[in-house]
C-alpha cells in the first residue's frame, strides 16, 4: 500500500510549513530552507517493504539540513540509500562533499549532521534500512557510517539498483521469510559498497552473486524473444566465463537452459490469453516468444501447462 501526501490542495501561504512538518512525519526531522516566497509545490510518497521503507520524492529545490538539534530531536533507528533519479543534489556531512547525478546512490548515517540541495528539482527515492539489520554487516568506523556516493558507472552500484528494482517488482509476491531475506542480501551489498566487516566478506560476496543473478535474469526476461540468445553470448555481455554464469545459475531453482525456456513460455501463455492476439497463429506466437521450432515449443507448452497452446487459447 502507498501512502500519497502534496501540497497540492494545501493553501499556497502554508504549504511550506505543511512540507516540512511532512517531512518530519515521514522522512527524518529536517529544518528545511528557502528563499522565494512563491507557493511551494512538493509530493511524498511512501511504502513499507518488509523491514525496509521507500519513500519518492519530487519537490521544488531548496536547502535542507540534518542539524545536531534535529537528530537530538528525532534520532532515526536507520541508514538510507539514496538514488538520484533526475537533475543532480550536492550533499555535505562532516566536511566531505559529493554530488549526485542521475543514476547515482549515496549512501549515508542520518544521525550525522548533513546538508543537501539542488539547482533545480529534487527527484529521489530513498530507502531507509534498520540501523539492526546493517550495523553487523559493517566494518566499525568508531560507531558512523561515512557518507559514500557509488556513482552509476561502478558495478557496486549496479548491483544494489537491480536487488532494489526487483524488491519493487516482486515484493508483493514474496513470503515473508523470503522478503527478509532479500532484505537481508540488500544489507549486505550495502555493507559491502561502504565497507564490510571482516567476518562478513564471504556473506557479502555470495549477496554480490545473487543480485548480479538478478540482474542477467532481468536480462533474460526483456530479450527472451531474441531467438540468438543463448548463454554464450549472456555470458560475454556481462563479462563472464560460460562457466560462471551457469555457476551463478546455481544459486536458482533453474539452469539458464530452464529459465530461458520457462520465461518464453510464460510470455506465450499470456499472448495466447490476450484477446489482442487471437489473429495470430499458435505457432507464430510461439516464433515470436523465440522458439525455433514449433514442435520445440509444442512440447515445451505442454509439458508445462498440461495442454496444447490452441487448448489454452480457447479456455
């Protein structure tokens, strides 16, 4: 469920008032700053995700600040993970600075006194992980966190994009034993981008394997159509031995051979159930999922749903 909150209906002399007490409600106490007078115009919206929280928001720039007195106030039992989506913000803690362009992901210790803003909007999804659940995974720097930016063009930050999109793609799916623990794979590529624990190096790596898993099965699922997708070629784009990627397949319940196969034939069920499909032939939506040959794909279909494509097509 999203909770959706904007300024949208609030009285123009109050919404920035109205922001910042929205913000202390559903992101971190802030003291937020602004020069023009104009109304202001901002929205949150805000989901649970097992123990992680995902909070968007798209508001006007301005200044914004963590001071001592805010986190005195309001002390956050979580560590975020922060994802520029549009425009770049610059943030400042402790005398370090970066900024964030499109596509990067900082990440950082909210009760250590910090500033950010931007030149024009702000646009970022935030996720804020229990201060529990990561503080083992890291390697101690006298009880902080230091802020990290993991720019797009580093695989770290790859990595942890894909394990959060597929978070949101498939949480609402999961058990919640297996939400916890992809919740748990989460803390560990973050502890490992800003500095694991000695102790937690294997864990860490064996996290690192499984979103990159993630990752060449998205892959899989977007080009499944292309019939010259084959692991060779997977393998070579993600710069991988044949022999890691099927190895990196072991971590599933399924070889890339049975996923590739699987993930057409779940794409030609739905064609063959979509009334926008009843004017193509069985066997060509069969060539269009990226089968070979229709005696391949009739088997296939059968075998995993137990009737012929023309059988299901007319349920």
């Amino acid at each position: 469920m999203v909770m959706e909150w904007s300024t949208e209906n609030a009285p123009p002399a109050q919404r920035f008032d109205l922001w910042r007490e929205a913000c202390r409600q559903h992101v971190y106490a802030l003291t937020p700053q602004r020069r023009t007078r104009t109304p202001f115009q901002g929205a949150i919206a805000r989901r649970q995700l097992g123990s992680l929280d995902v909070t968007d928001i798209v508001c006007e720039g301005h200044l914004v600040q963590r001071r001592d007195q805010d986190i005195g106030e309001r002390p956050s039992d979580t560590y975020y993970v922060y994802l520029q989506r549009r425009g770049r913000a610059w943030f400042e803690q402790k005398g370090q600075r970066c900024v964030a362009e499109p596509g990067d992901i900082v990440i950082a210790d909210p009760n250590i006194a910090f500033s950010t803003g931007t030149d024009g909007p702000f646009d970022f999804r935030l996720w804020r992980i229990d201060r529990a659940s990561l503080q083992p995974w890291l390697a101690p720097h006298h009880g902080e966190l230091p802020m990290r930016r993991i720019g797009r063009e580093l695989p770290a930050r790859s990595l942890i994009a894909s394990w959060l999109d597929a978070l949101l793609r498939h949480h609402a799916g999961l058990s919640p034993d297996a939400l916890a623990l992809a919740c748990g794979t989460l803390s560990a590529l973050v502890a490992e981008a800003a500095g694991p624990a000695a102790s937690t190096r294997e864990p860490a790596r064996l996290a690192r394997r499984r979103a990159l898993l993630q990752r060449v099965m998205r892959d899989v699922e977007l080009r499944c159509s292309d019939m010259a997708l084959t692991p060779e070629r997977v393998a070579t784009e993600f710069g991988l031995s044949l022999r890691a990627l099927h190895q990196l397949f072991e971590l599933s319940d399924h070889s890339f051979h049975e996923f590739l196969t699987r993930t057409r034939l779940a794409r030609a069920h739905a064609l063959l159930r979509d009334p926008g499909s009843r004017h193509v032939g069985t066997a060509e939506i069969g060539f269009a999922v990226g089968f070979r040959e229709t005696s391949t794909f009739y088997r296939r279909f059968r075998q995993q749903y137990g009737d012929t494509p023309g059988a299901v097509r007319k349920r």
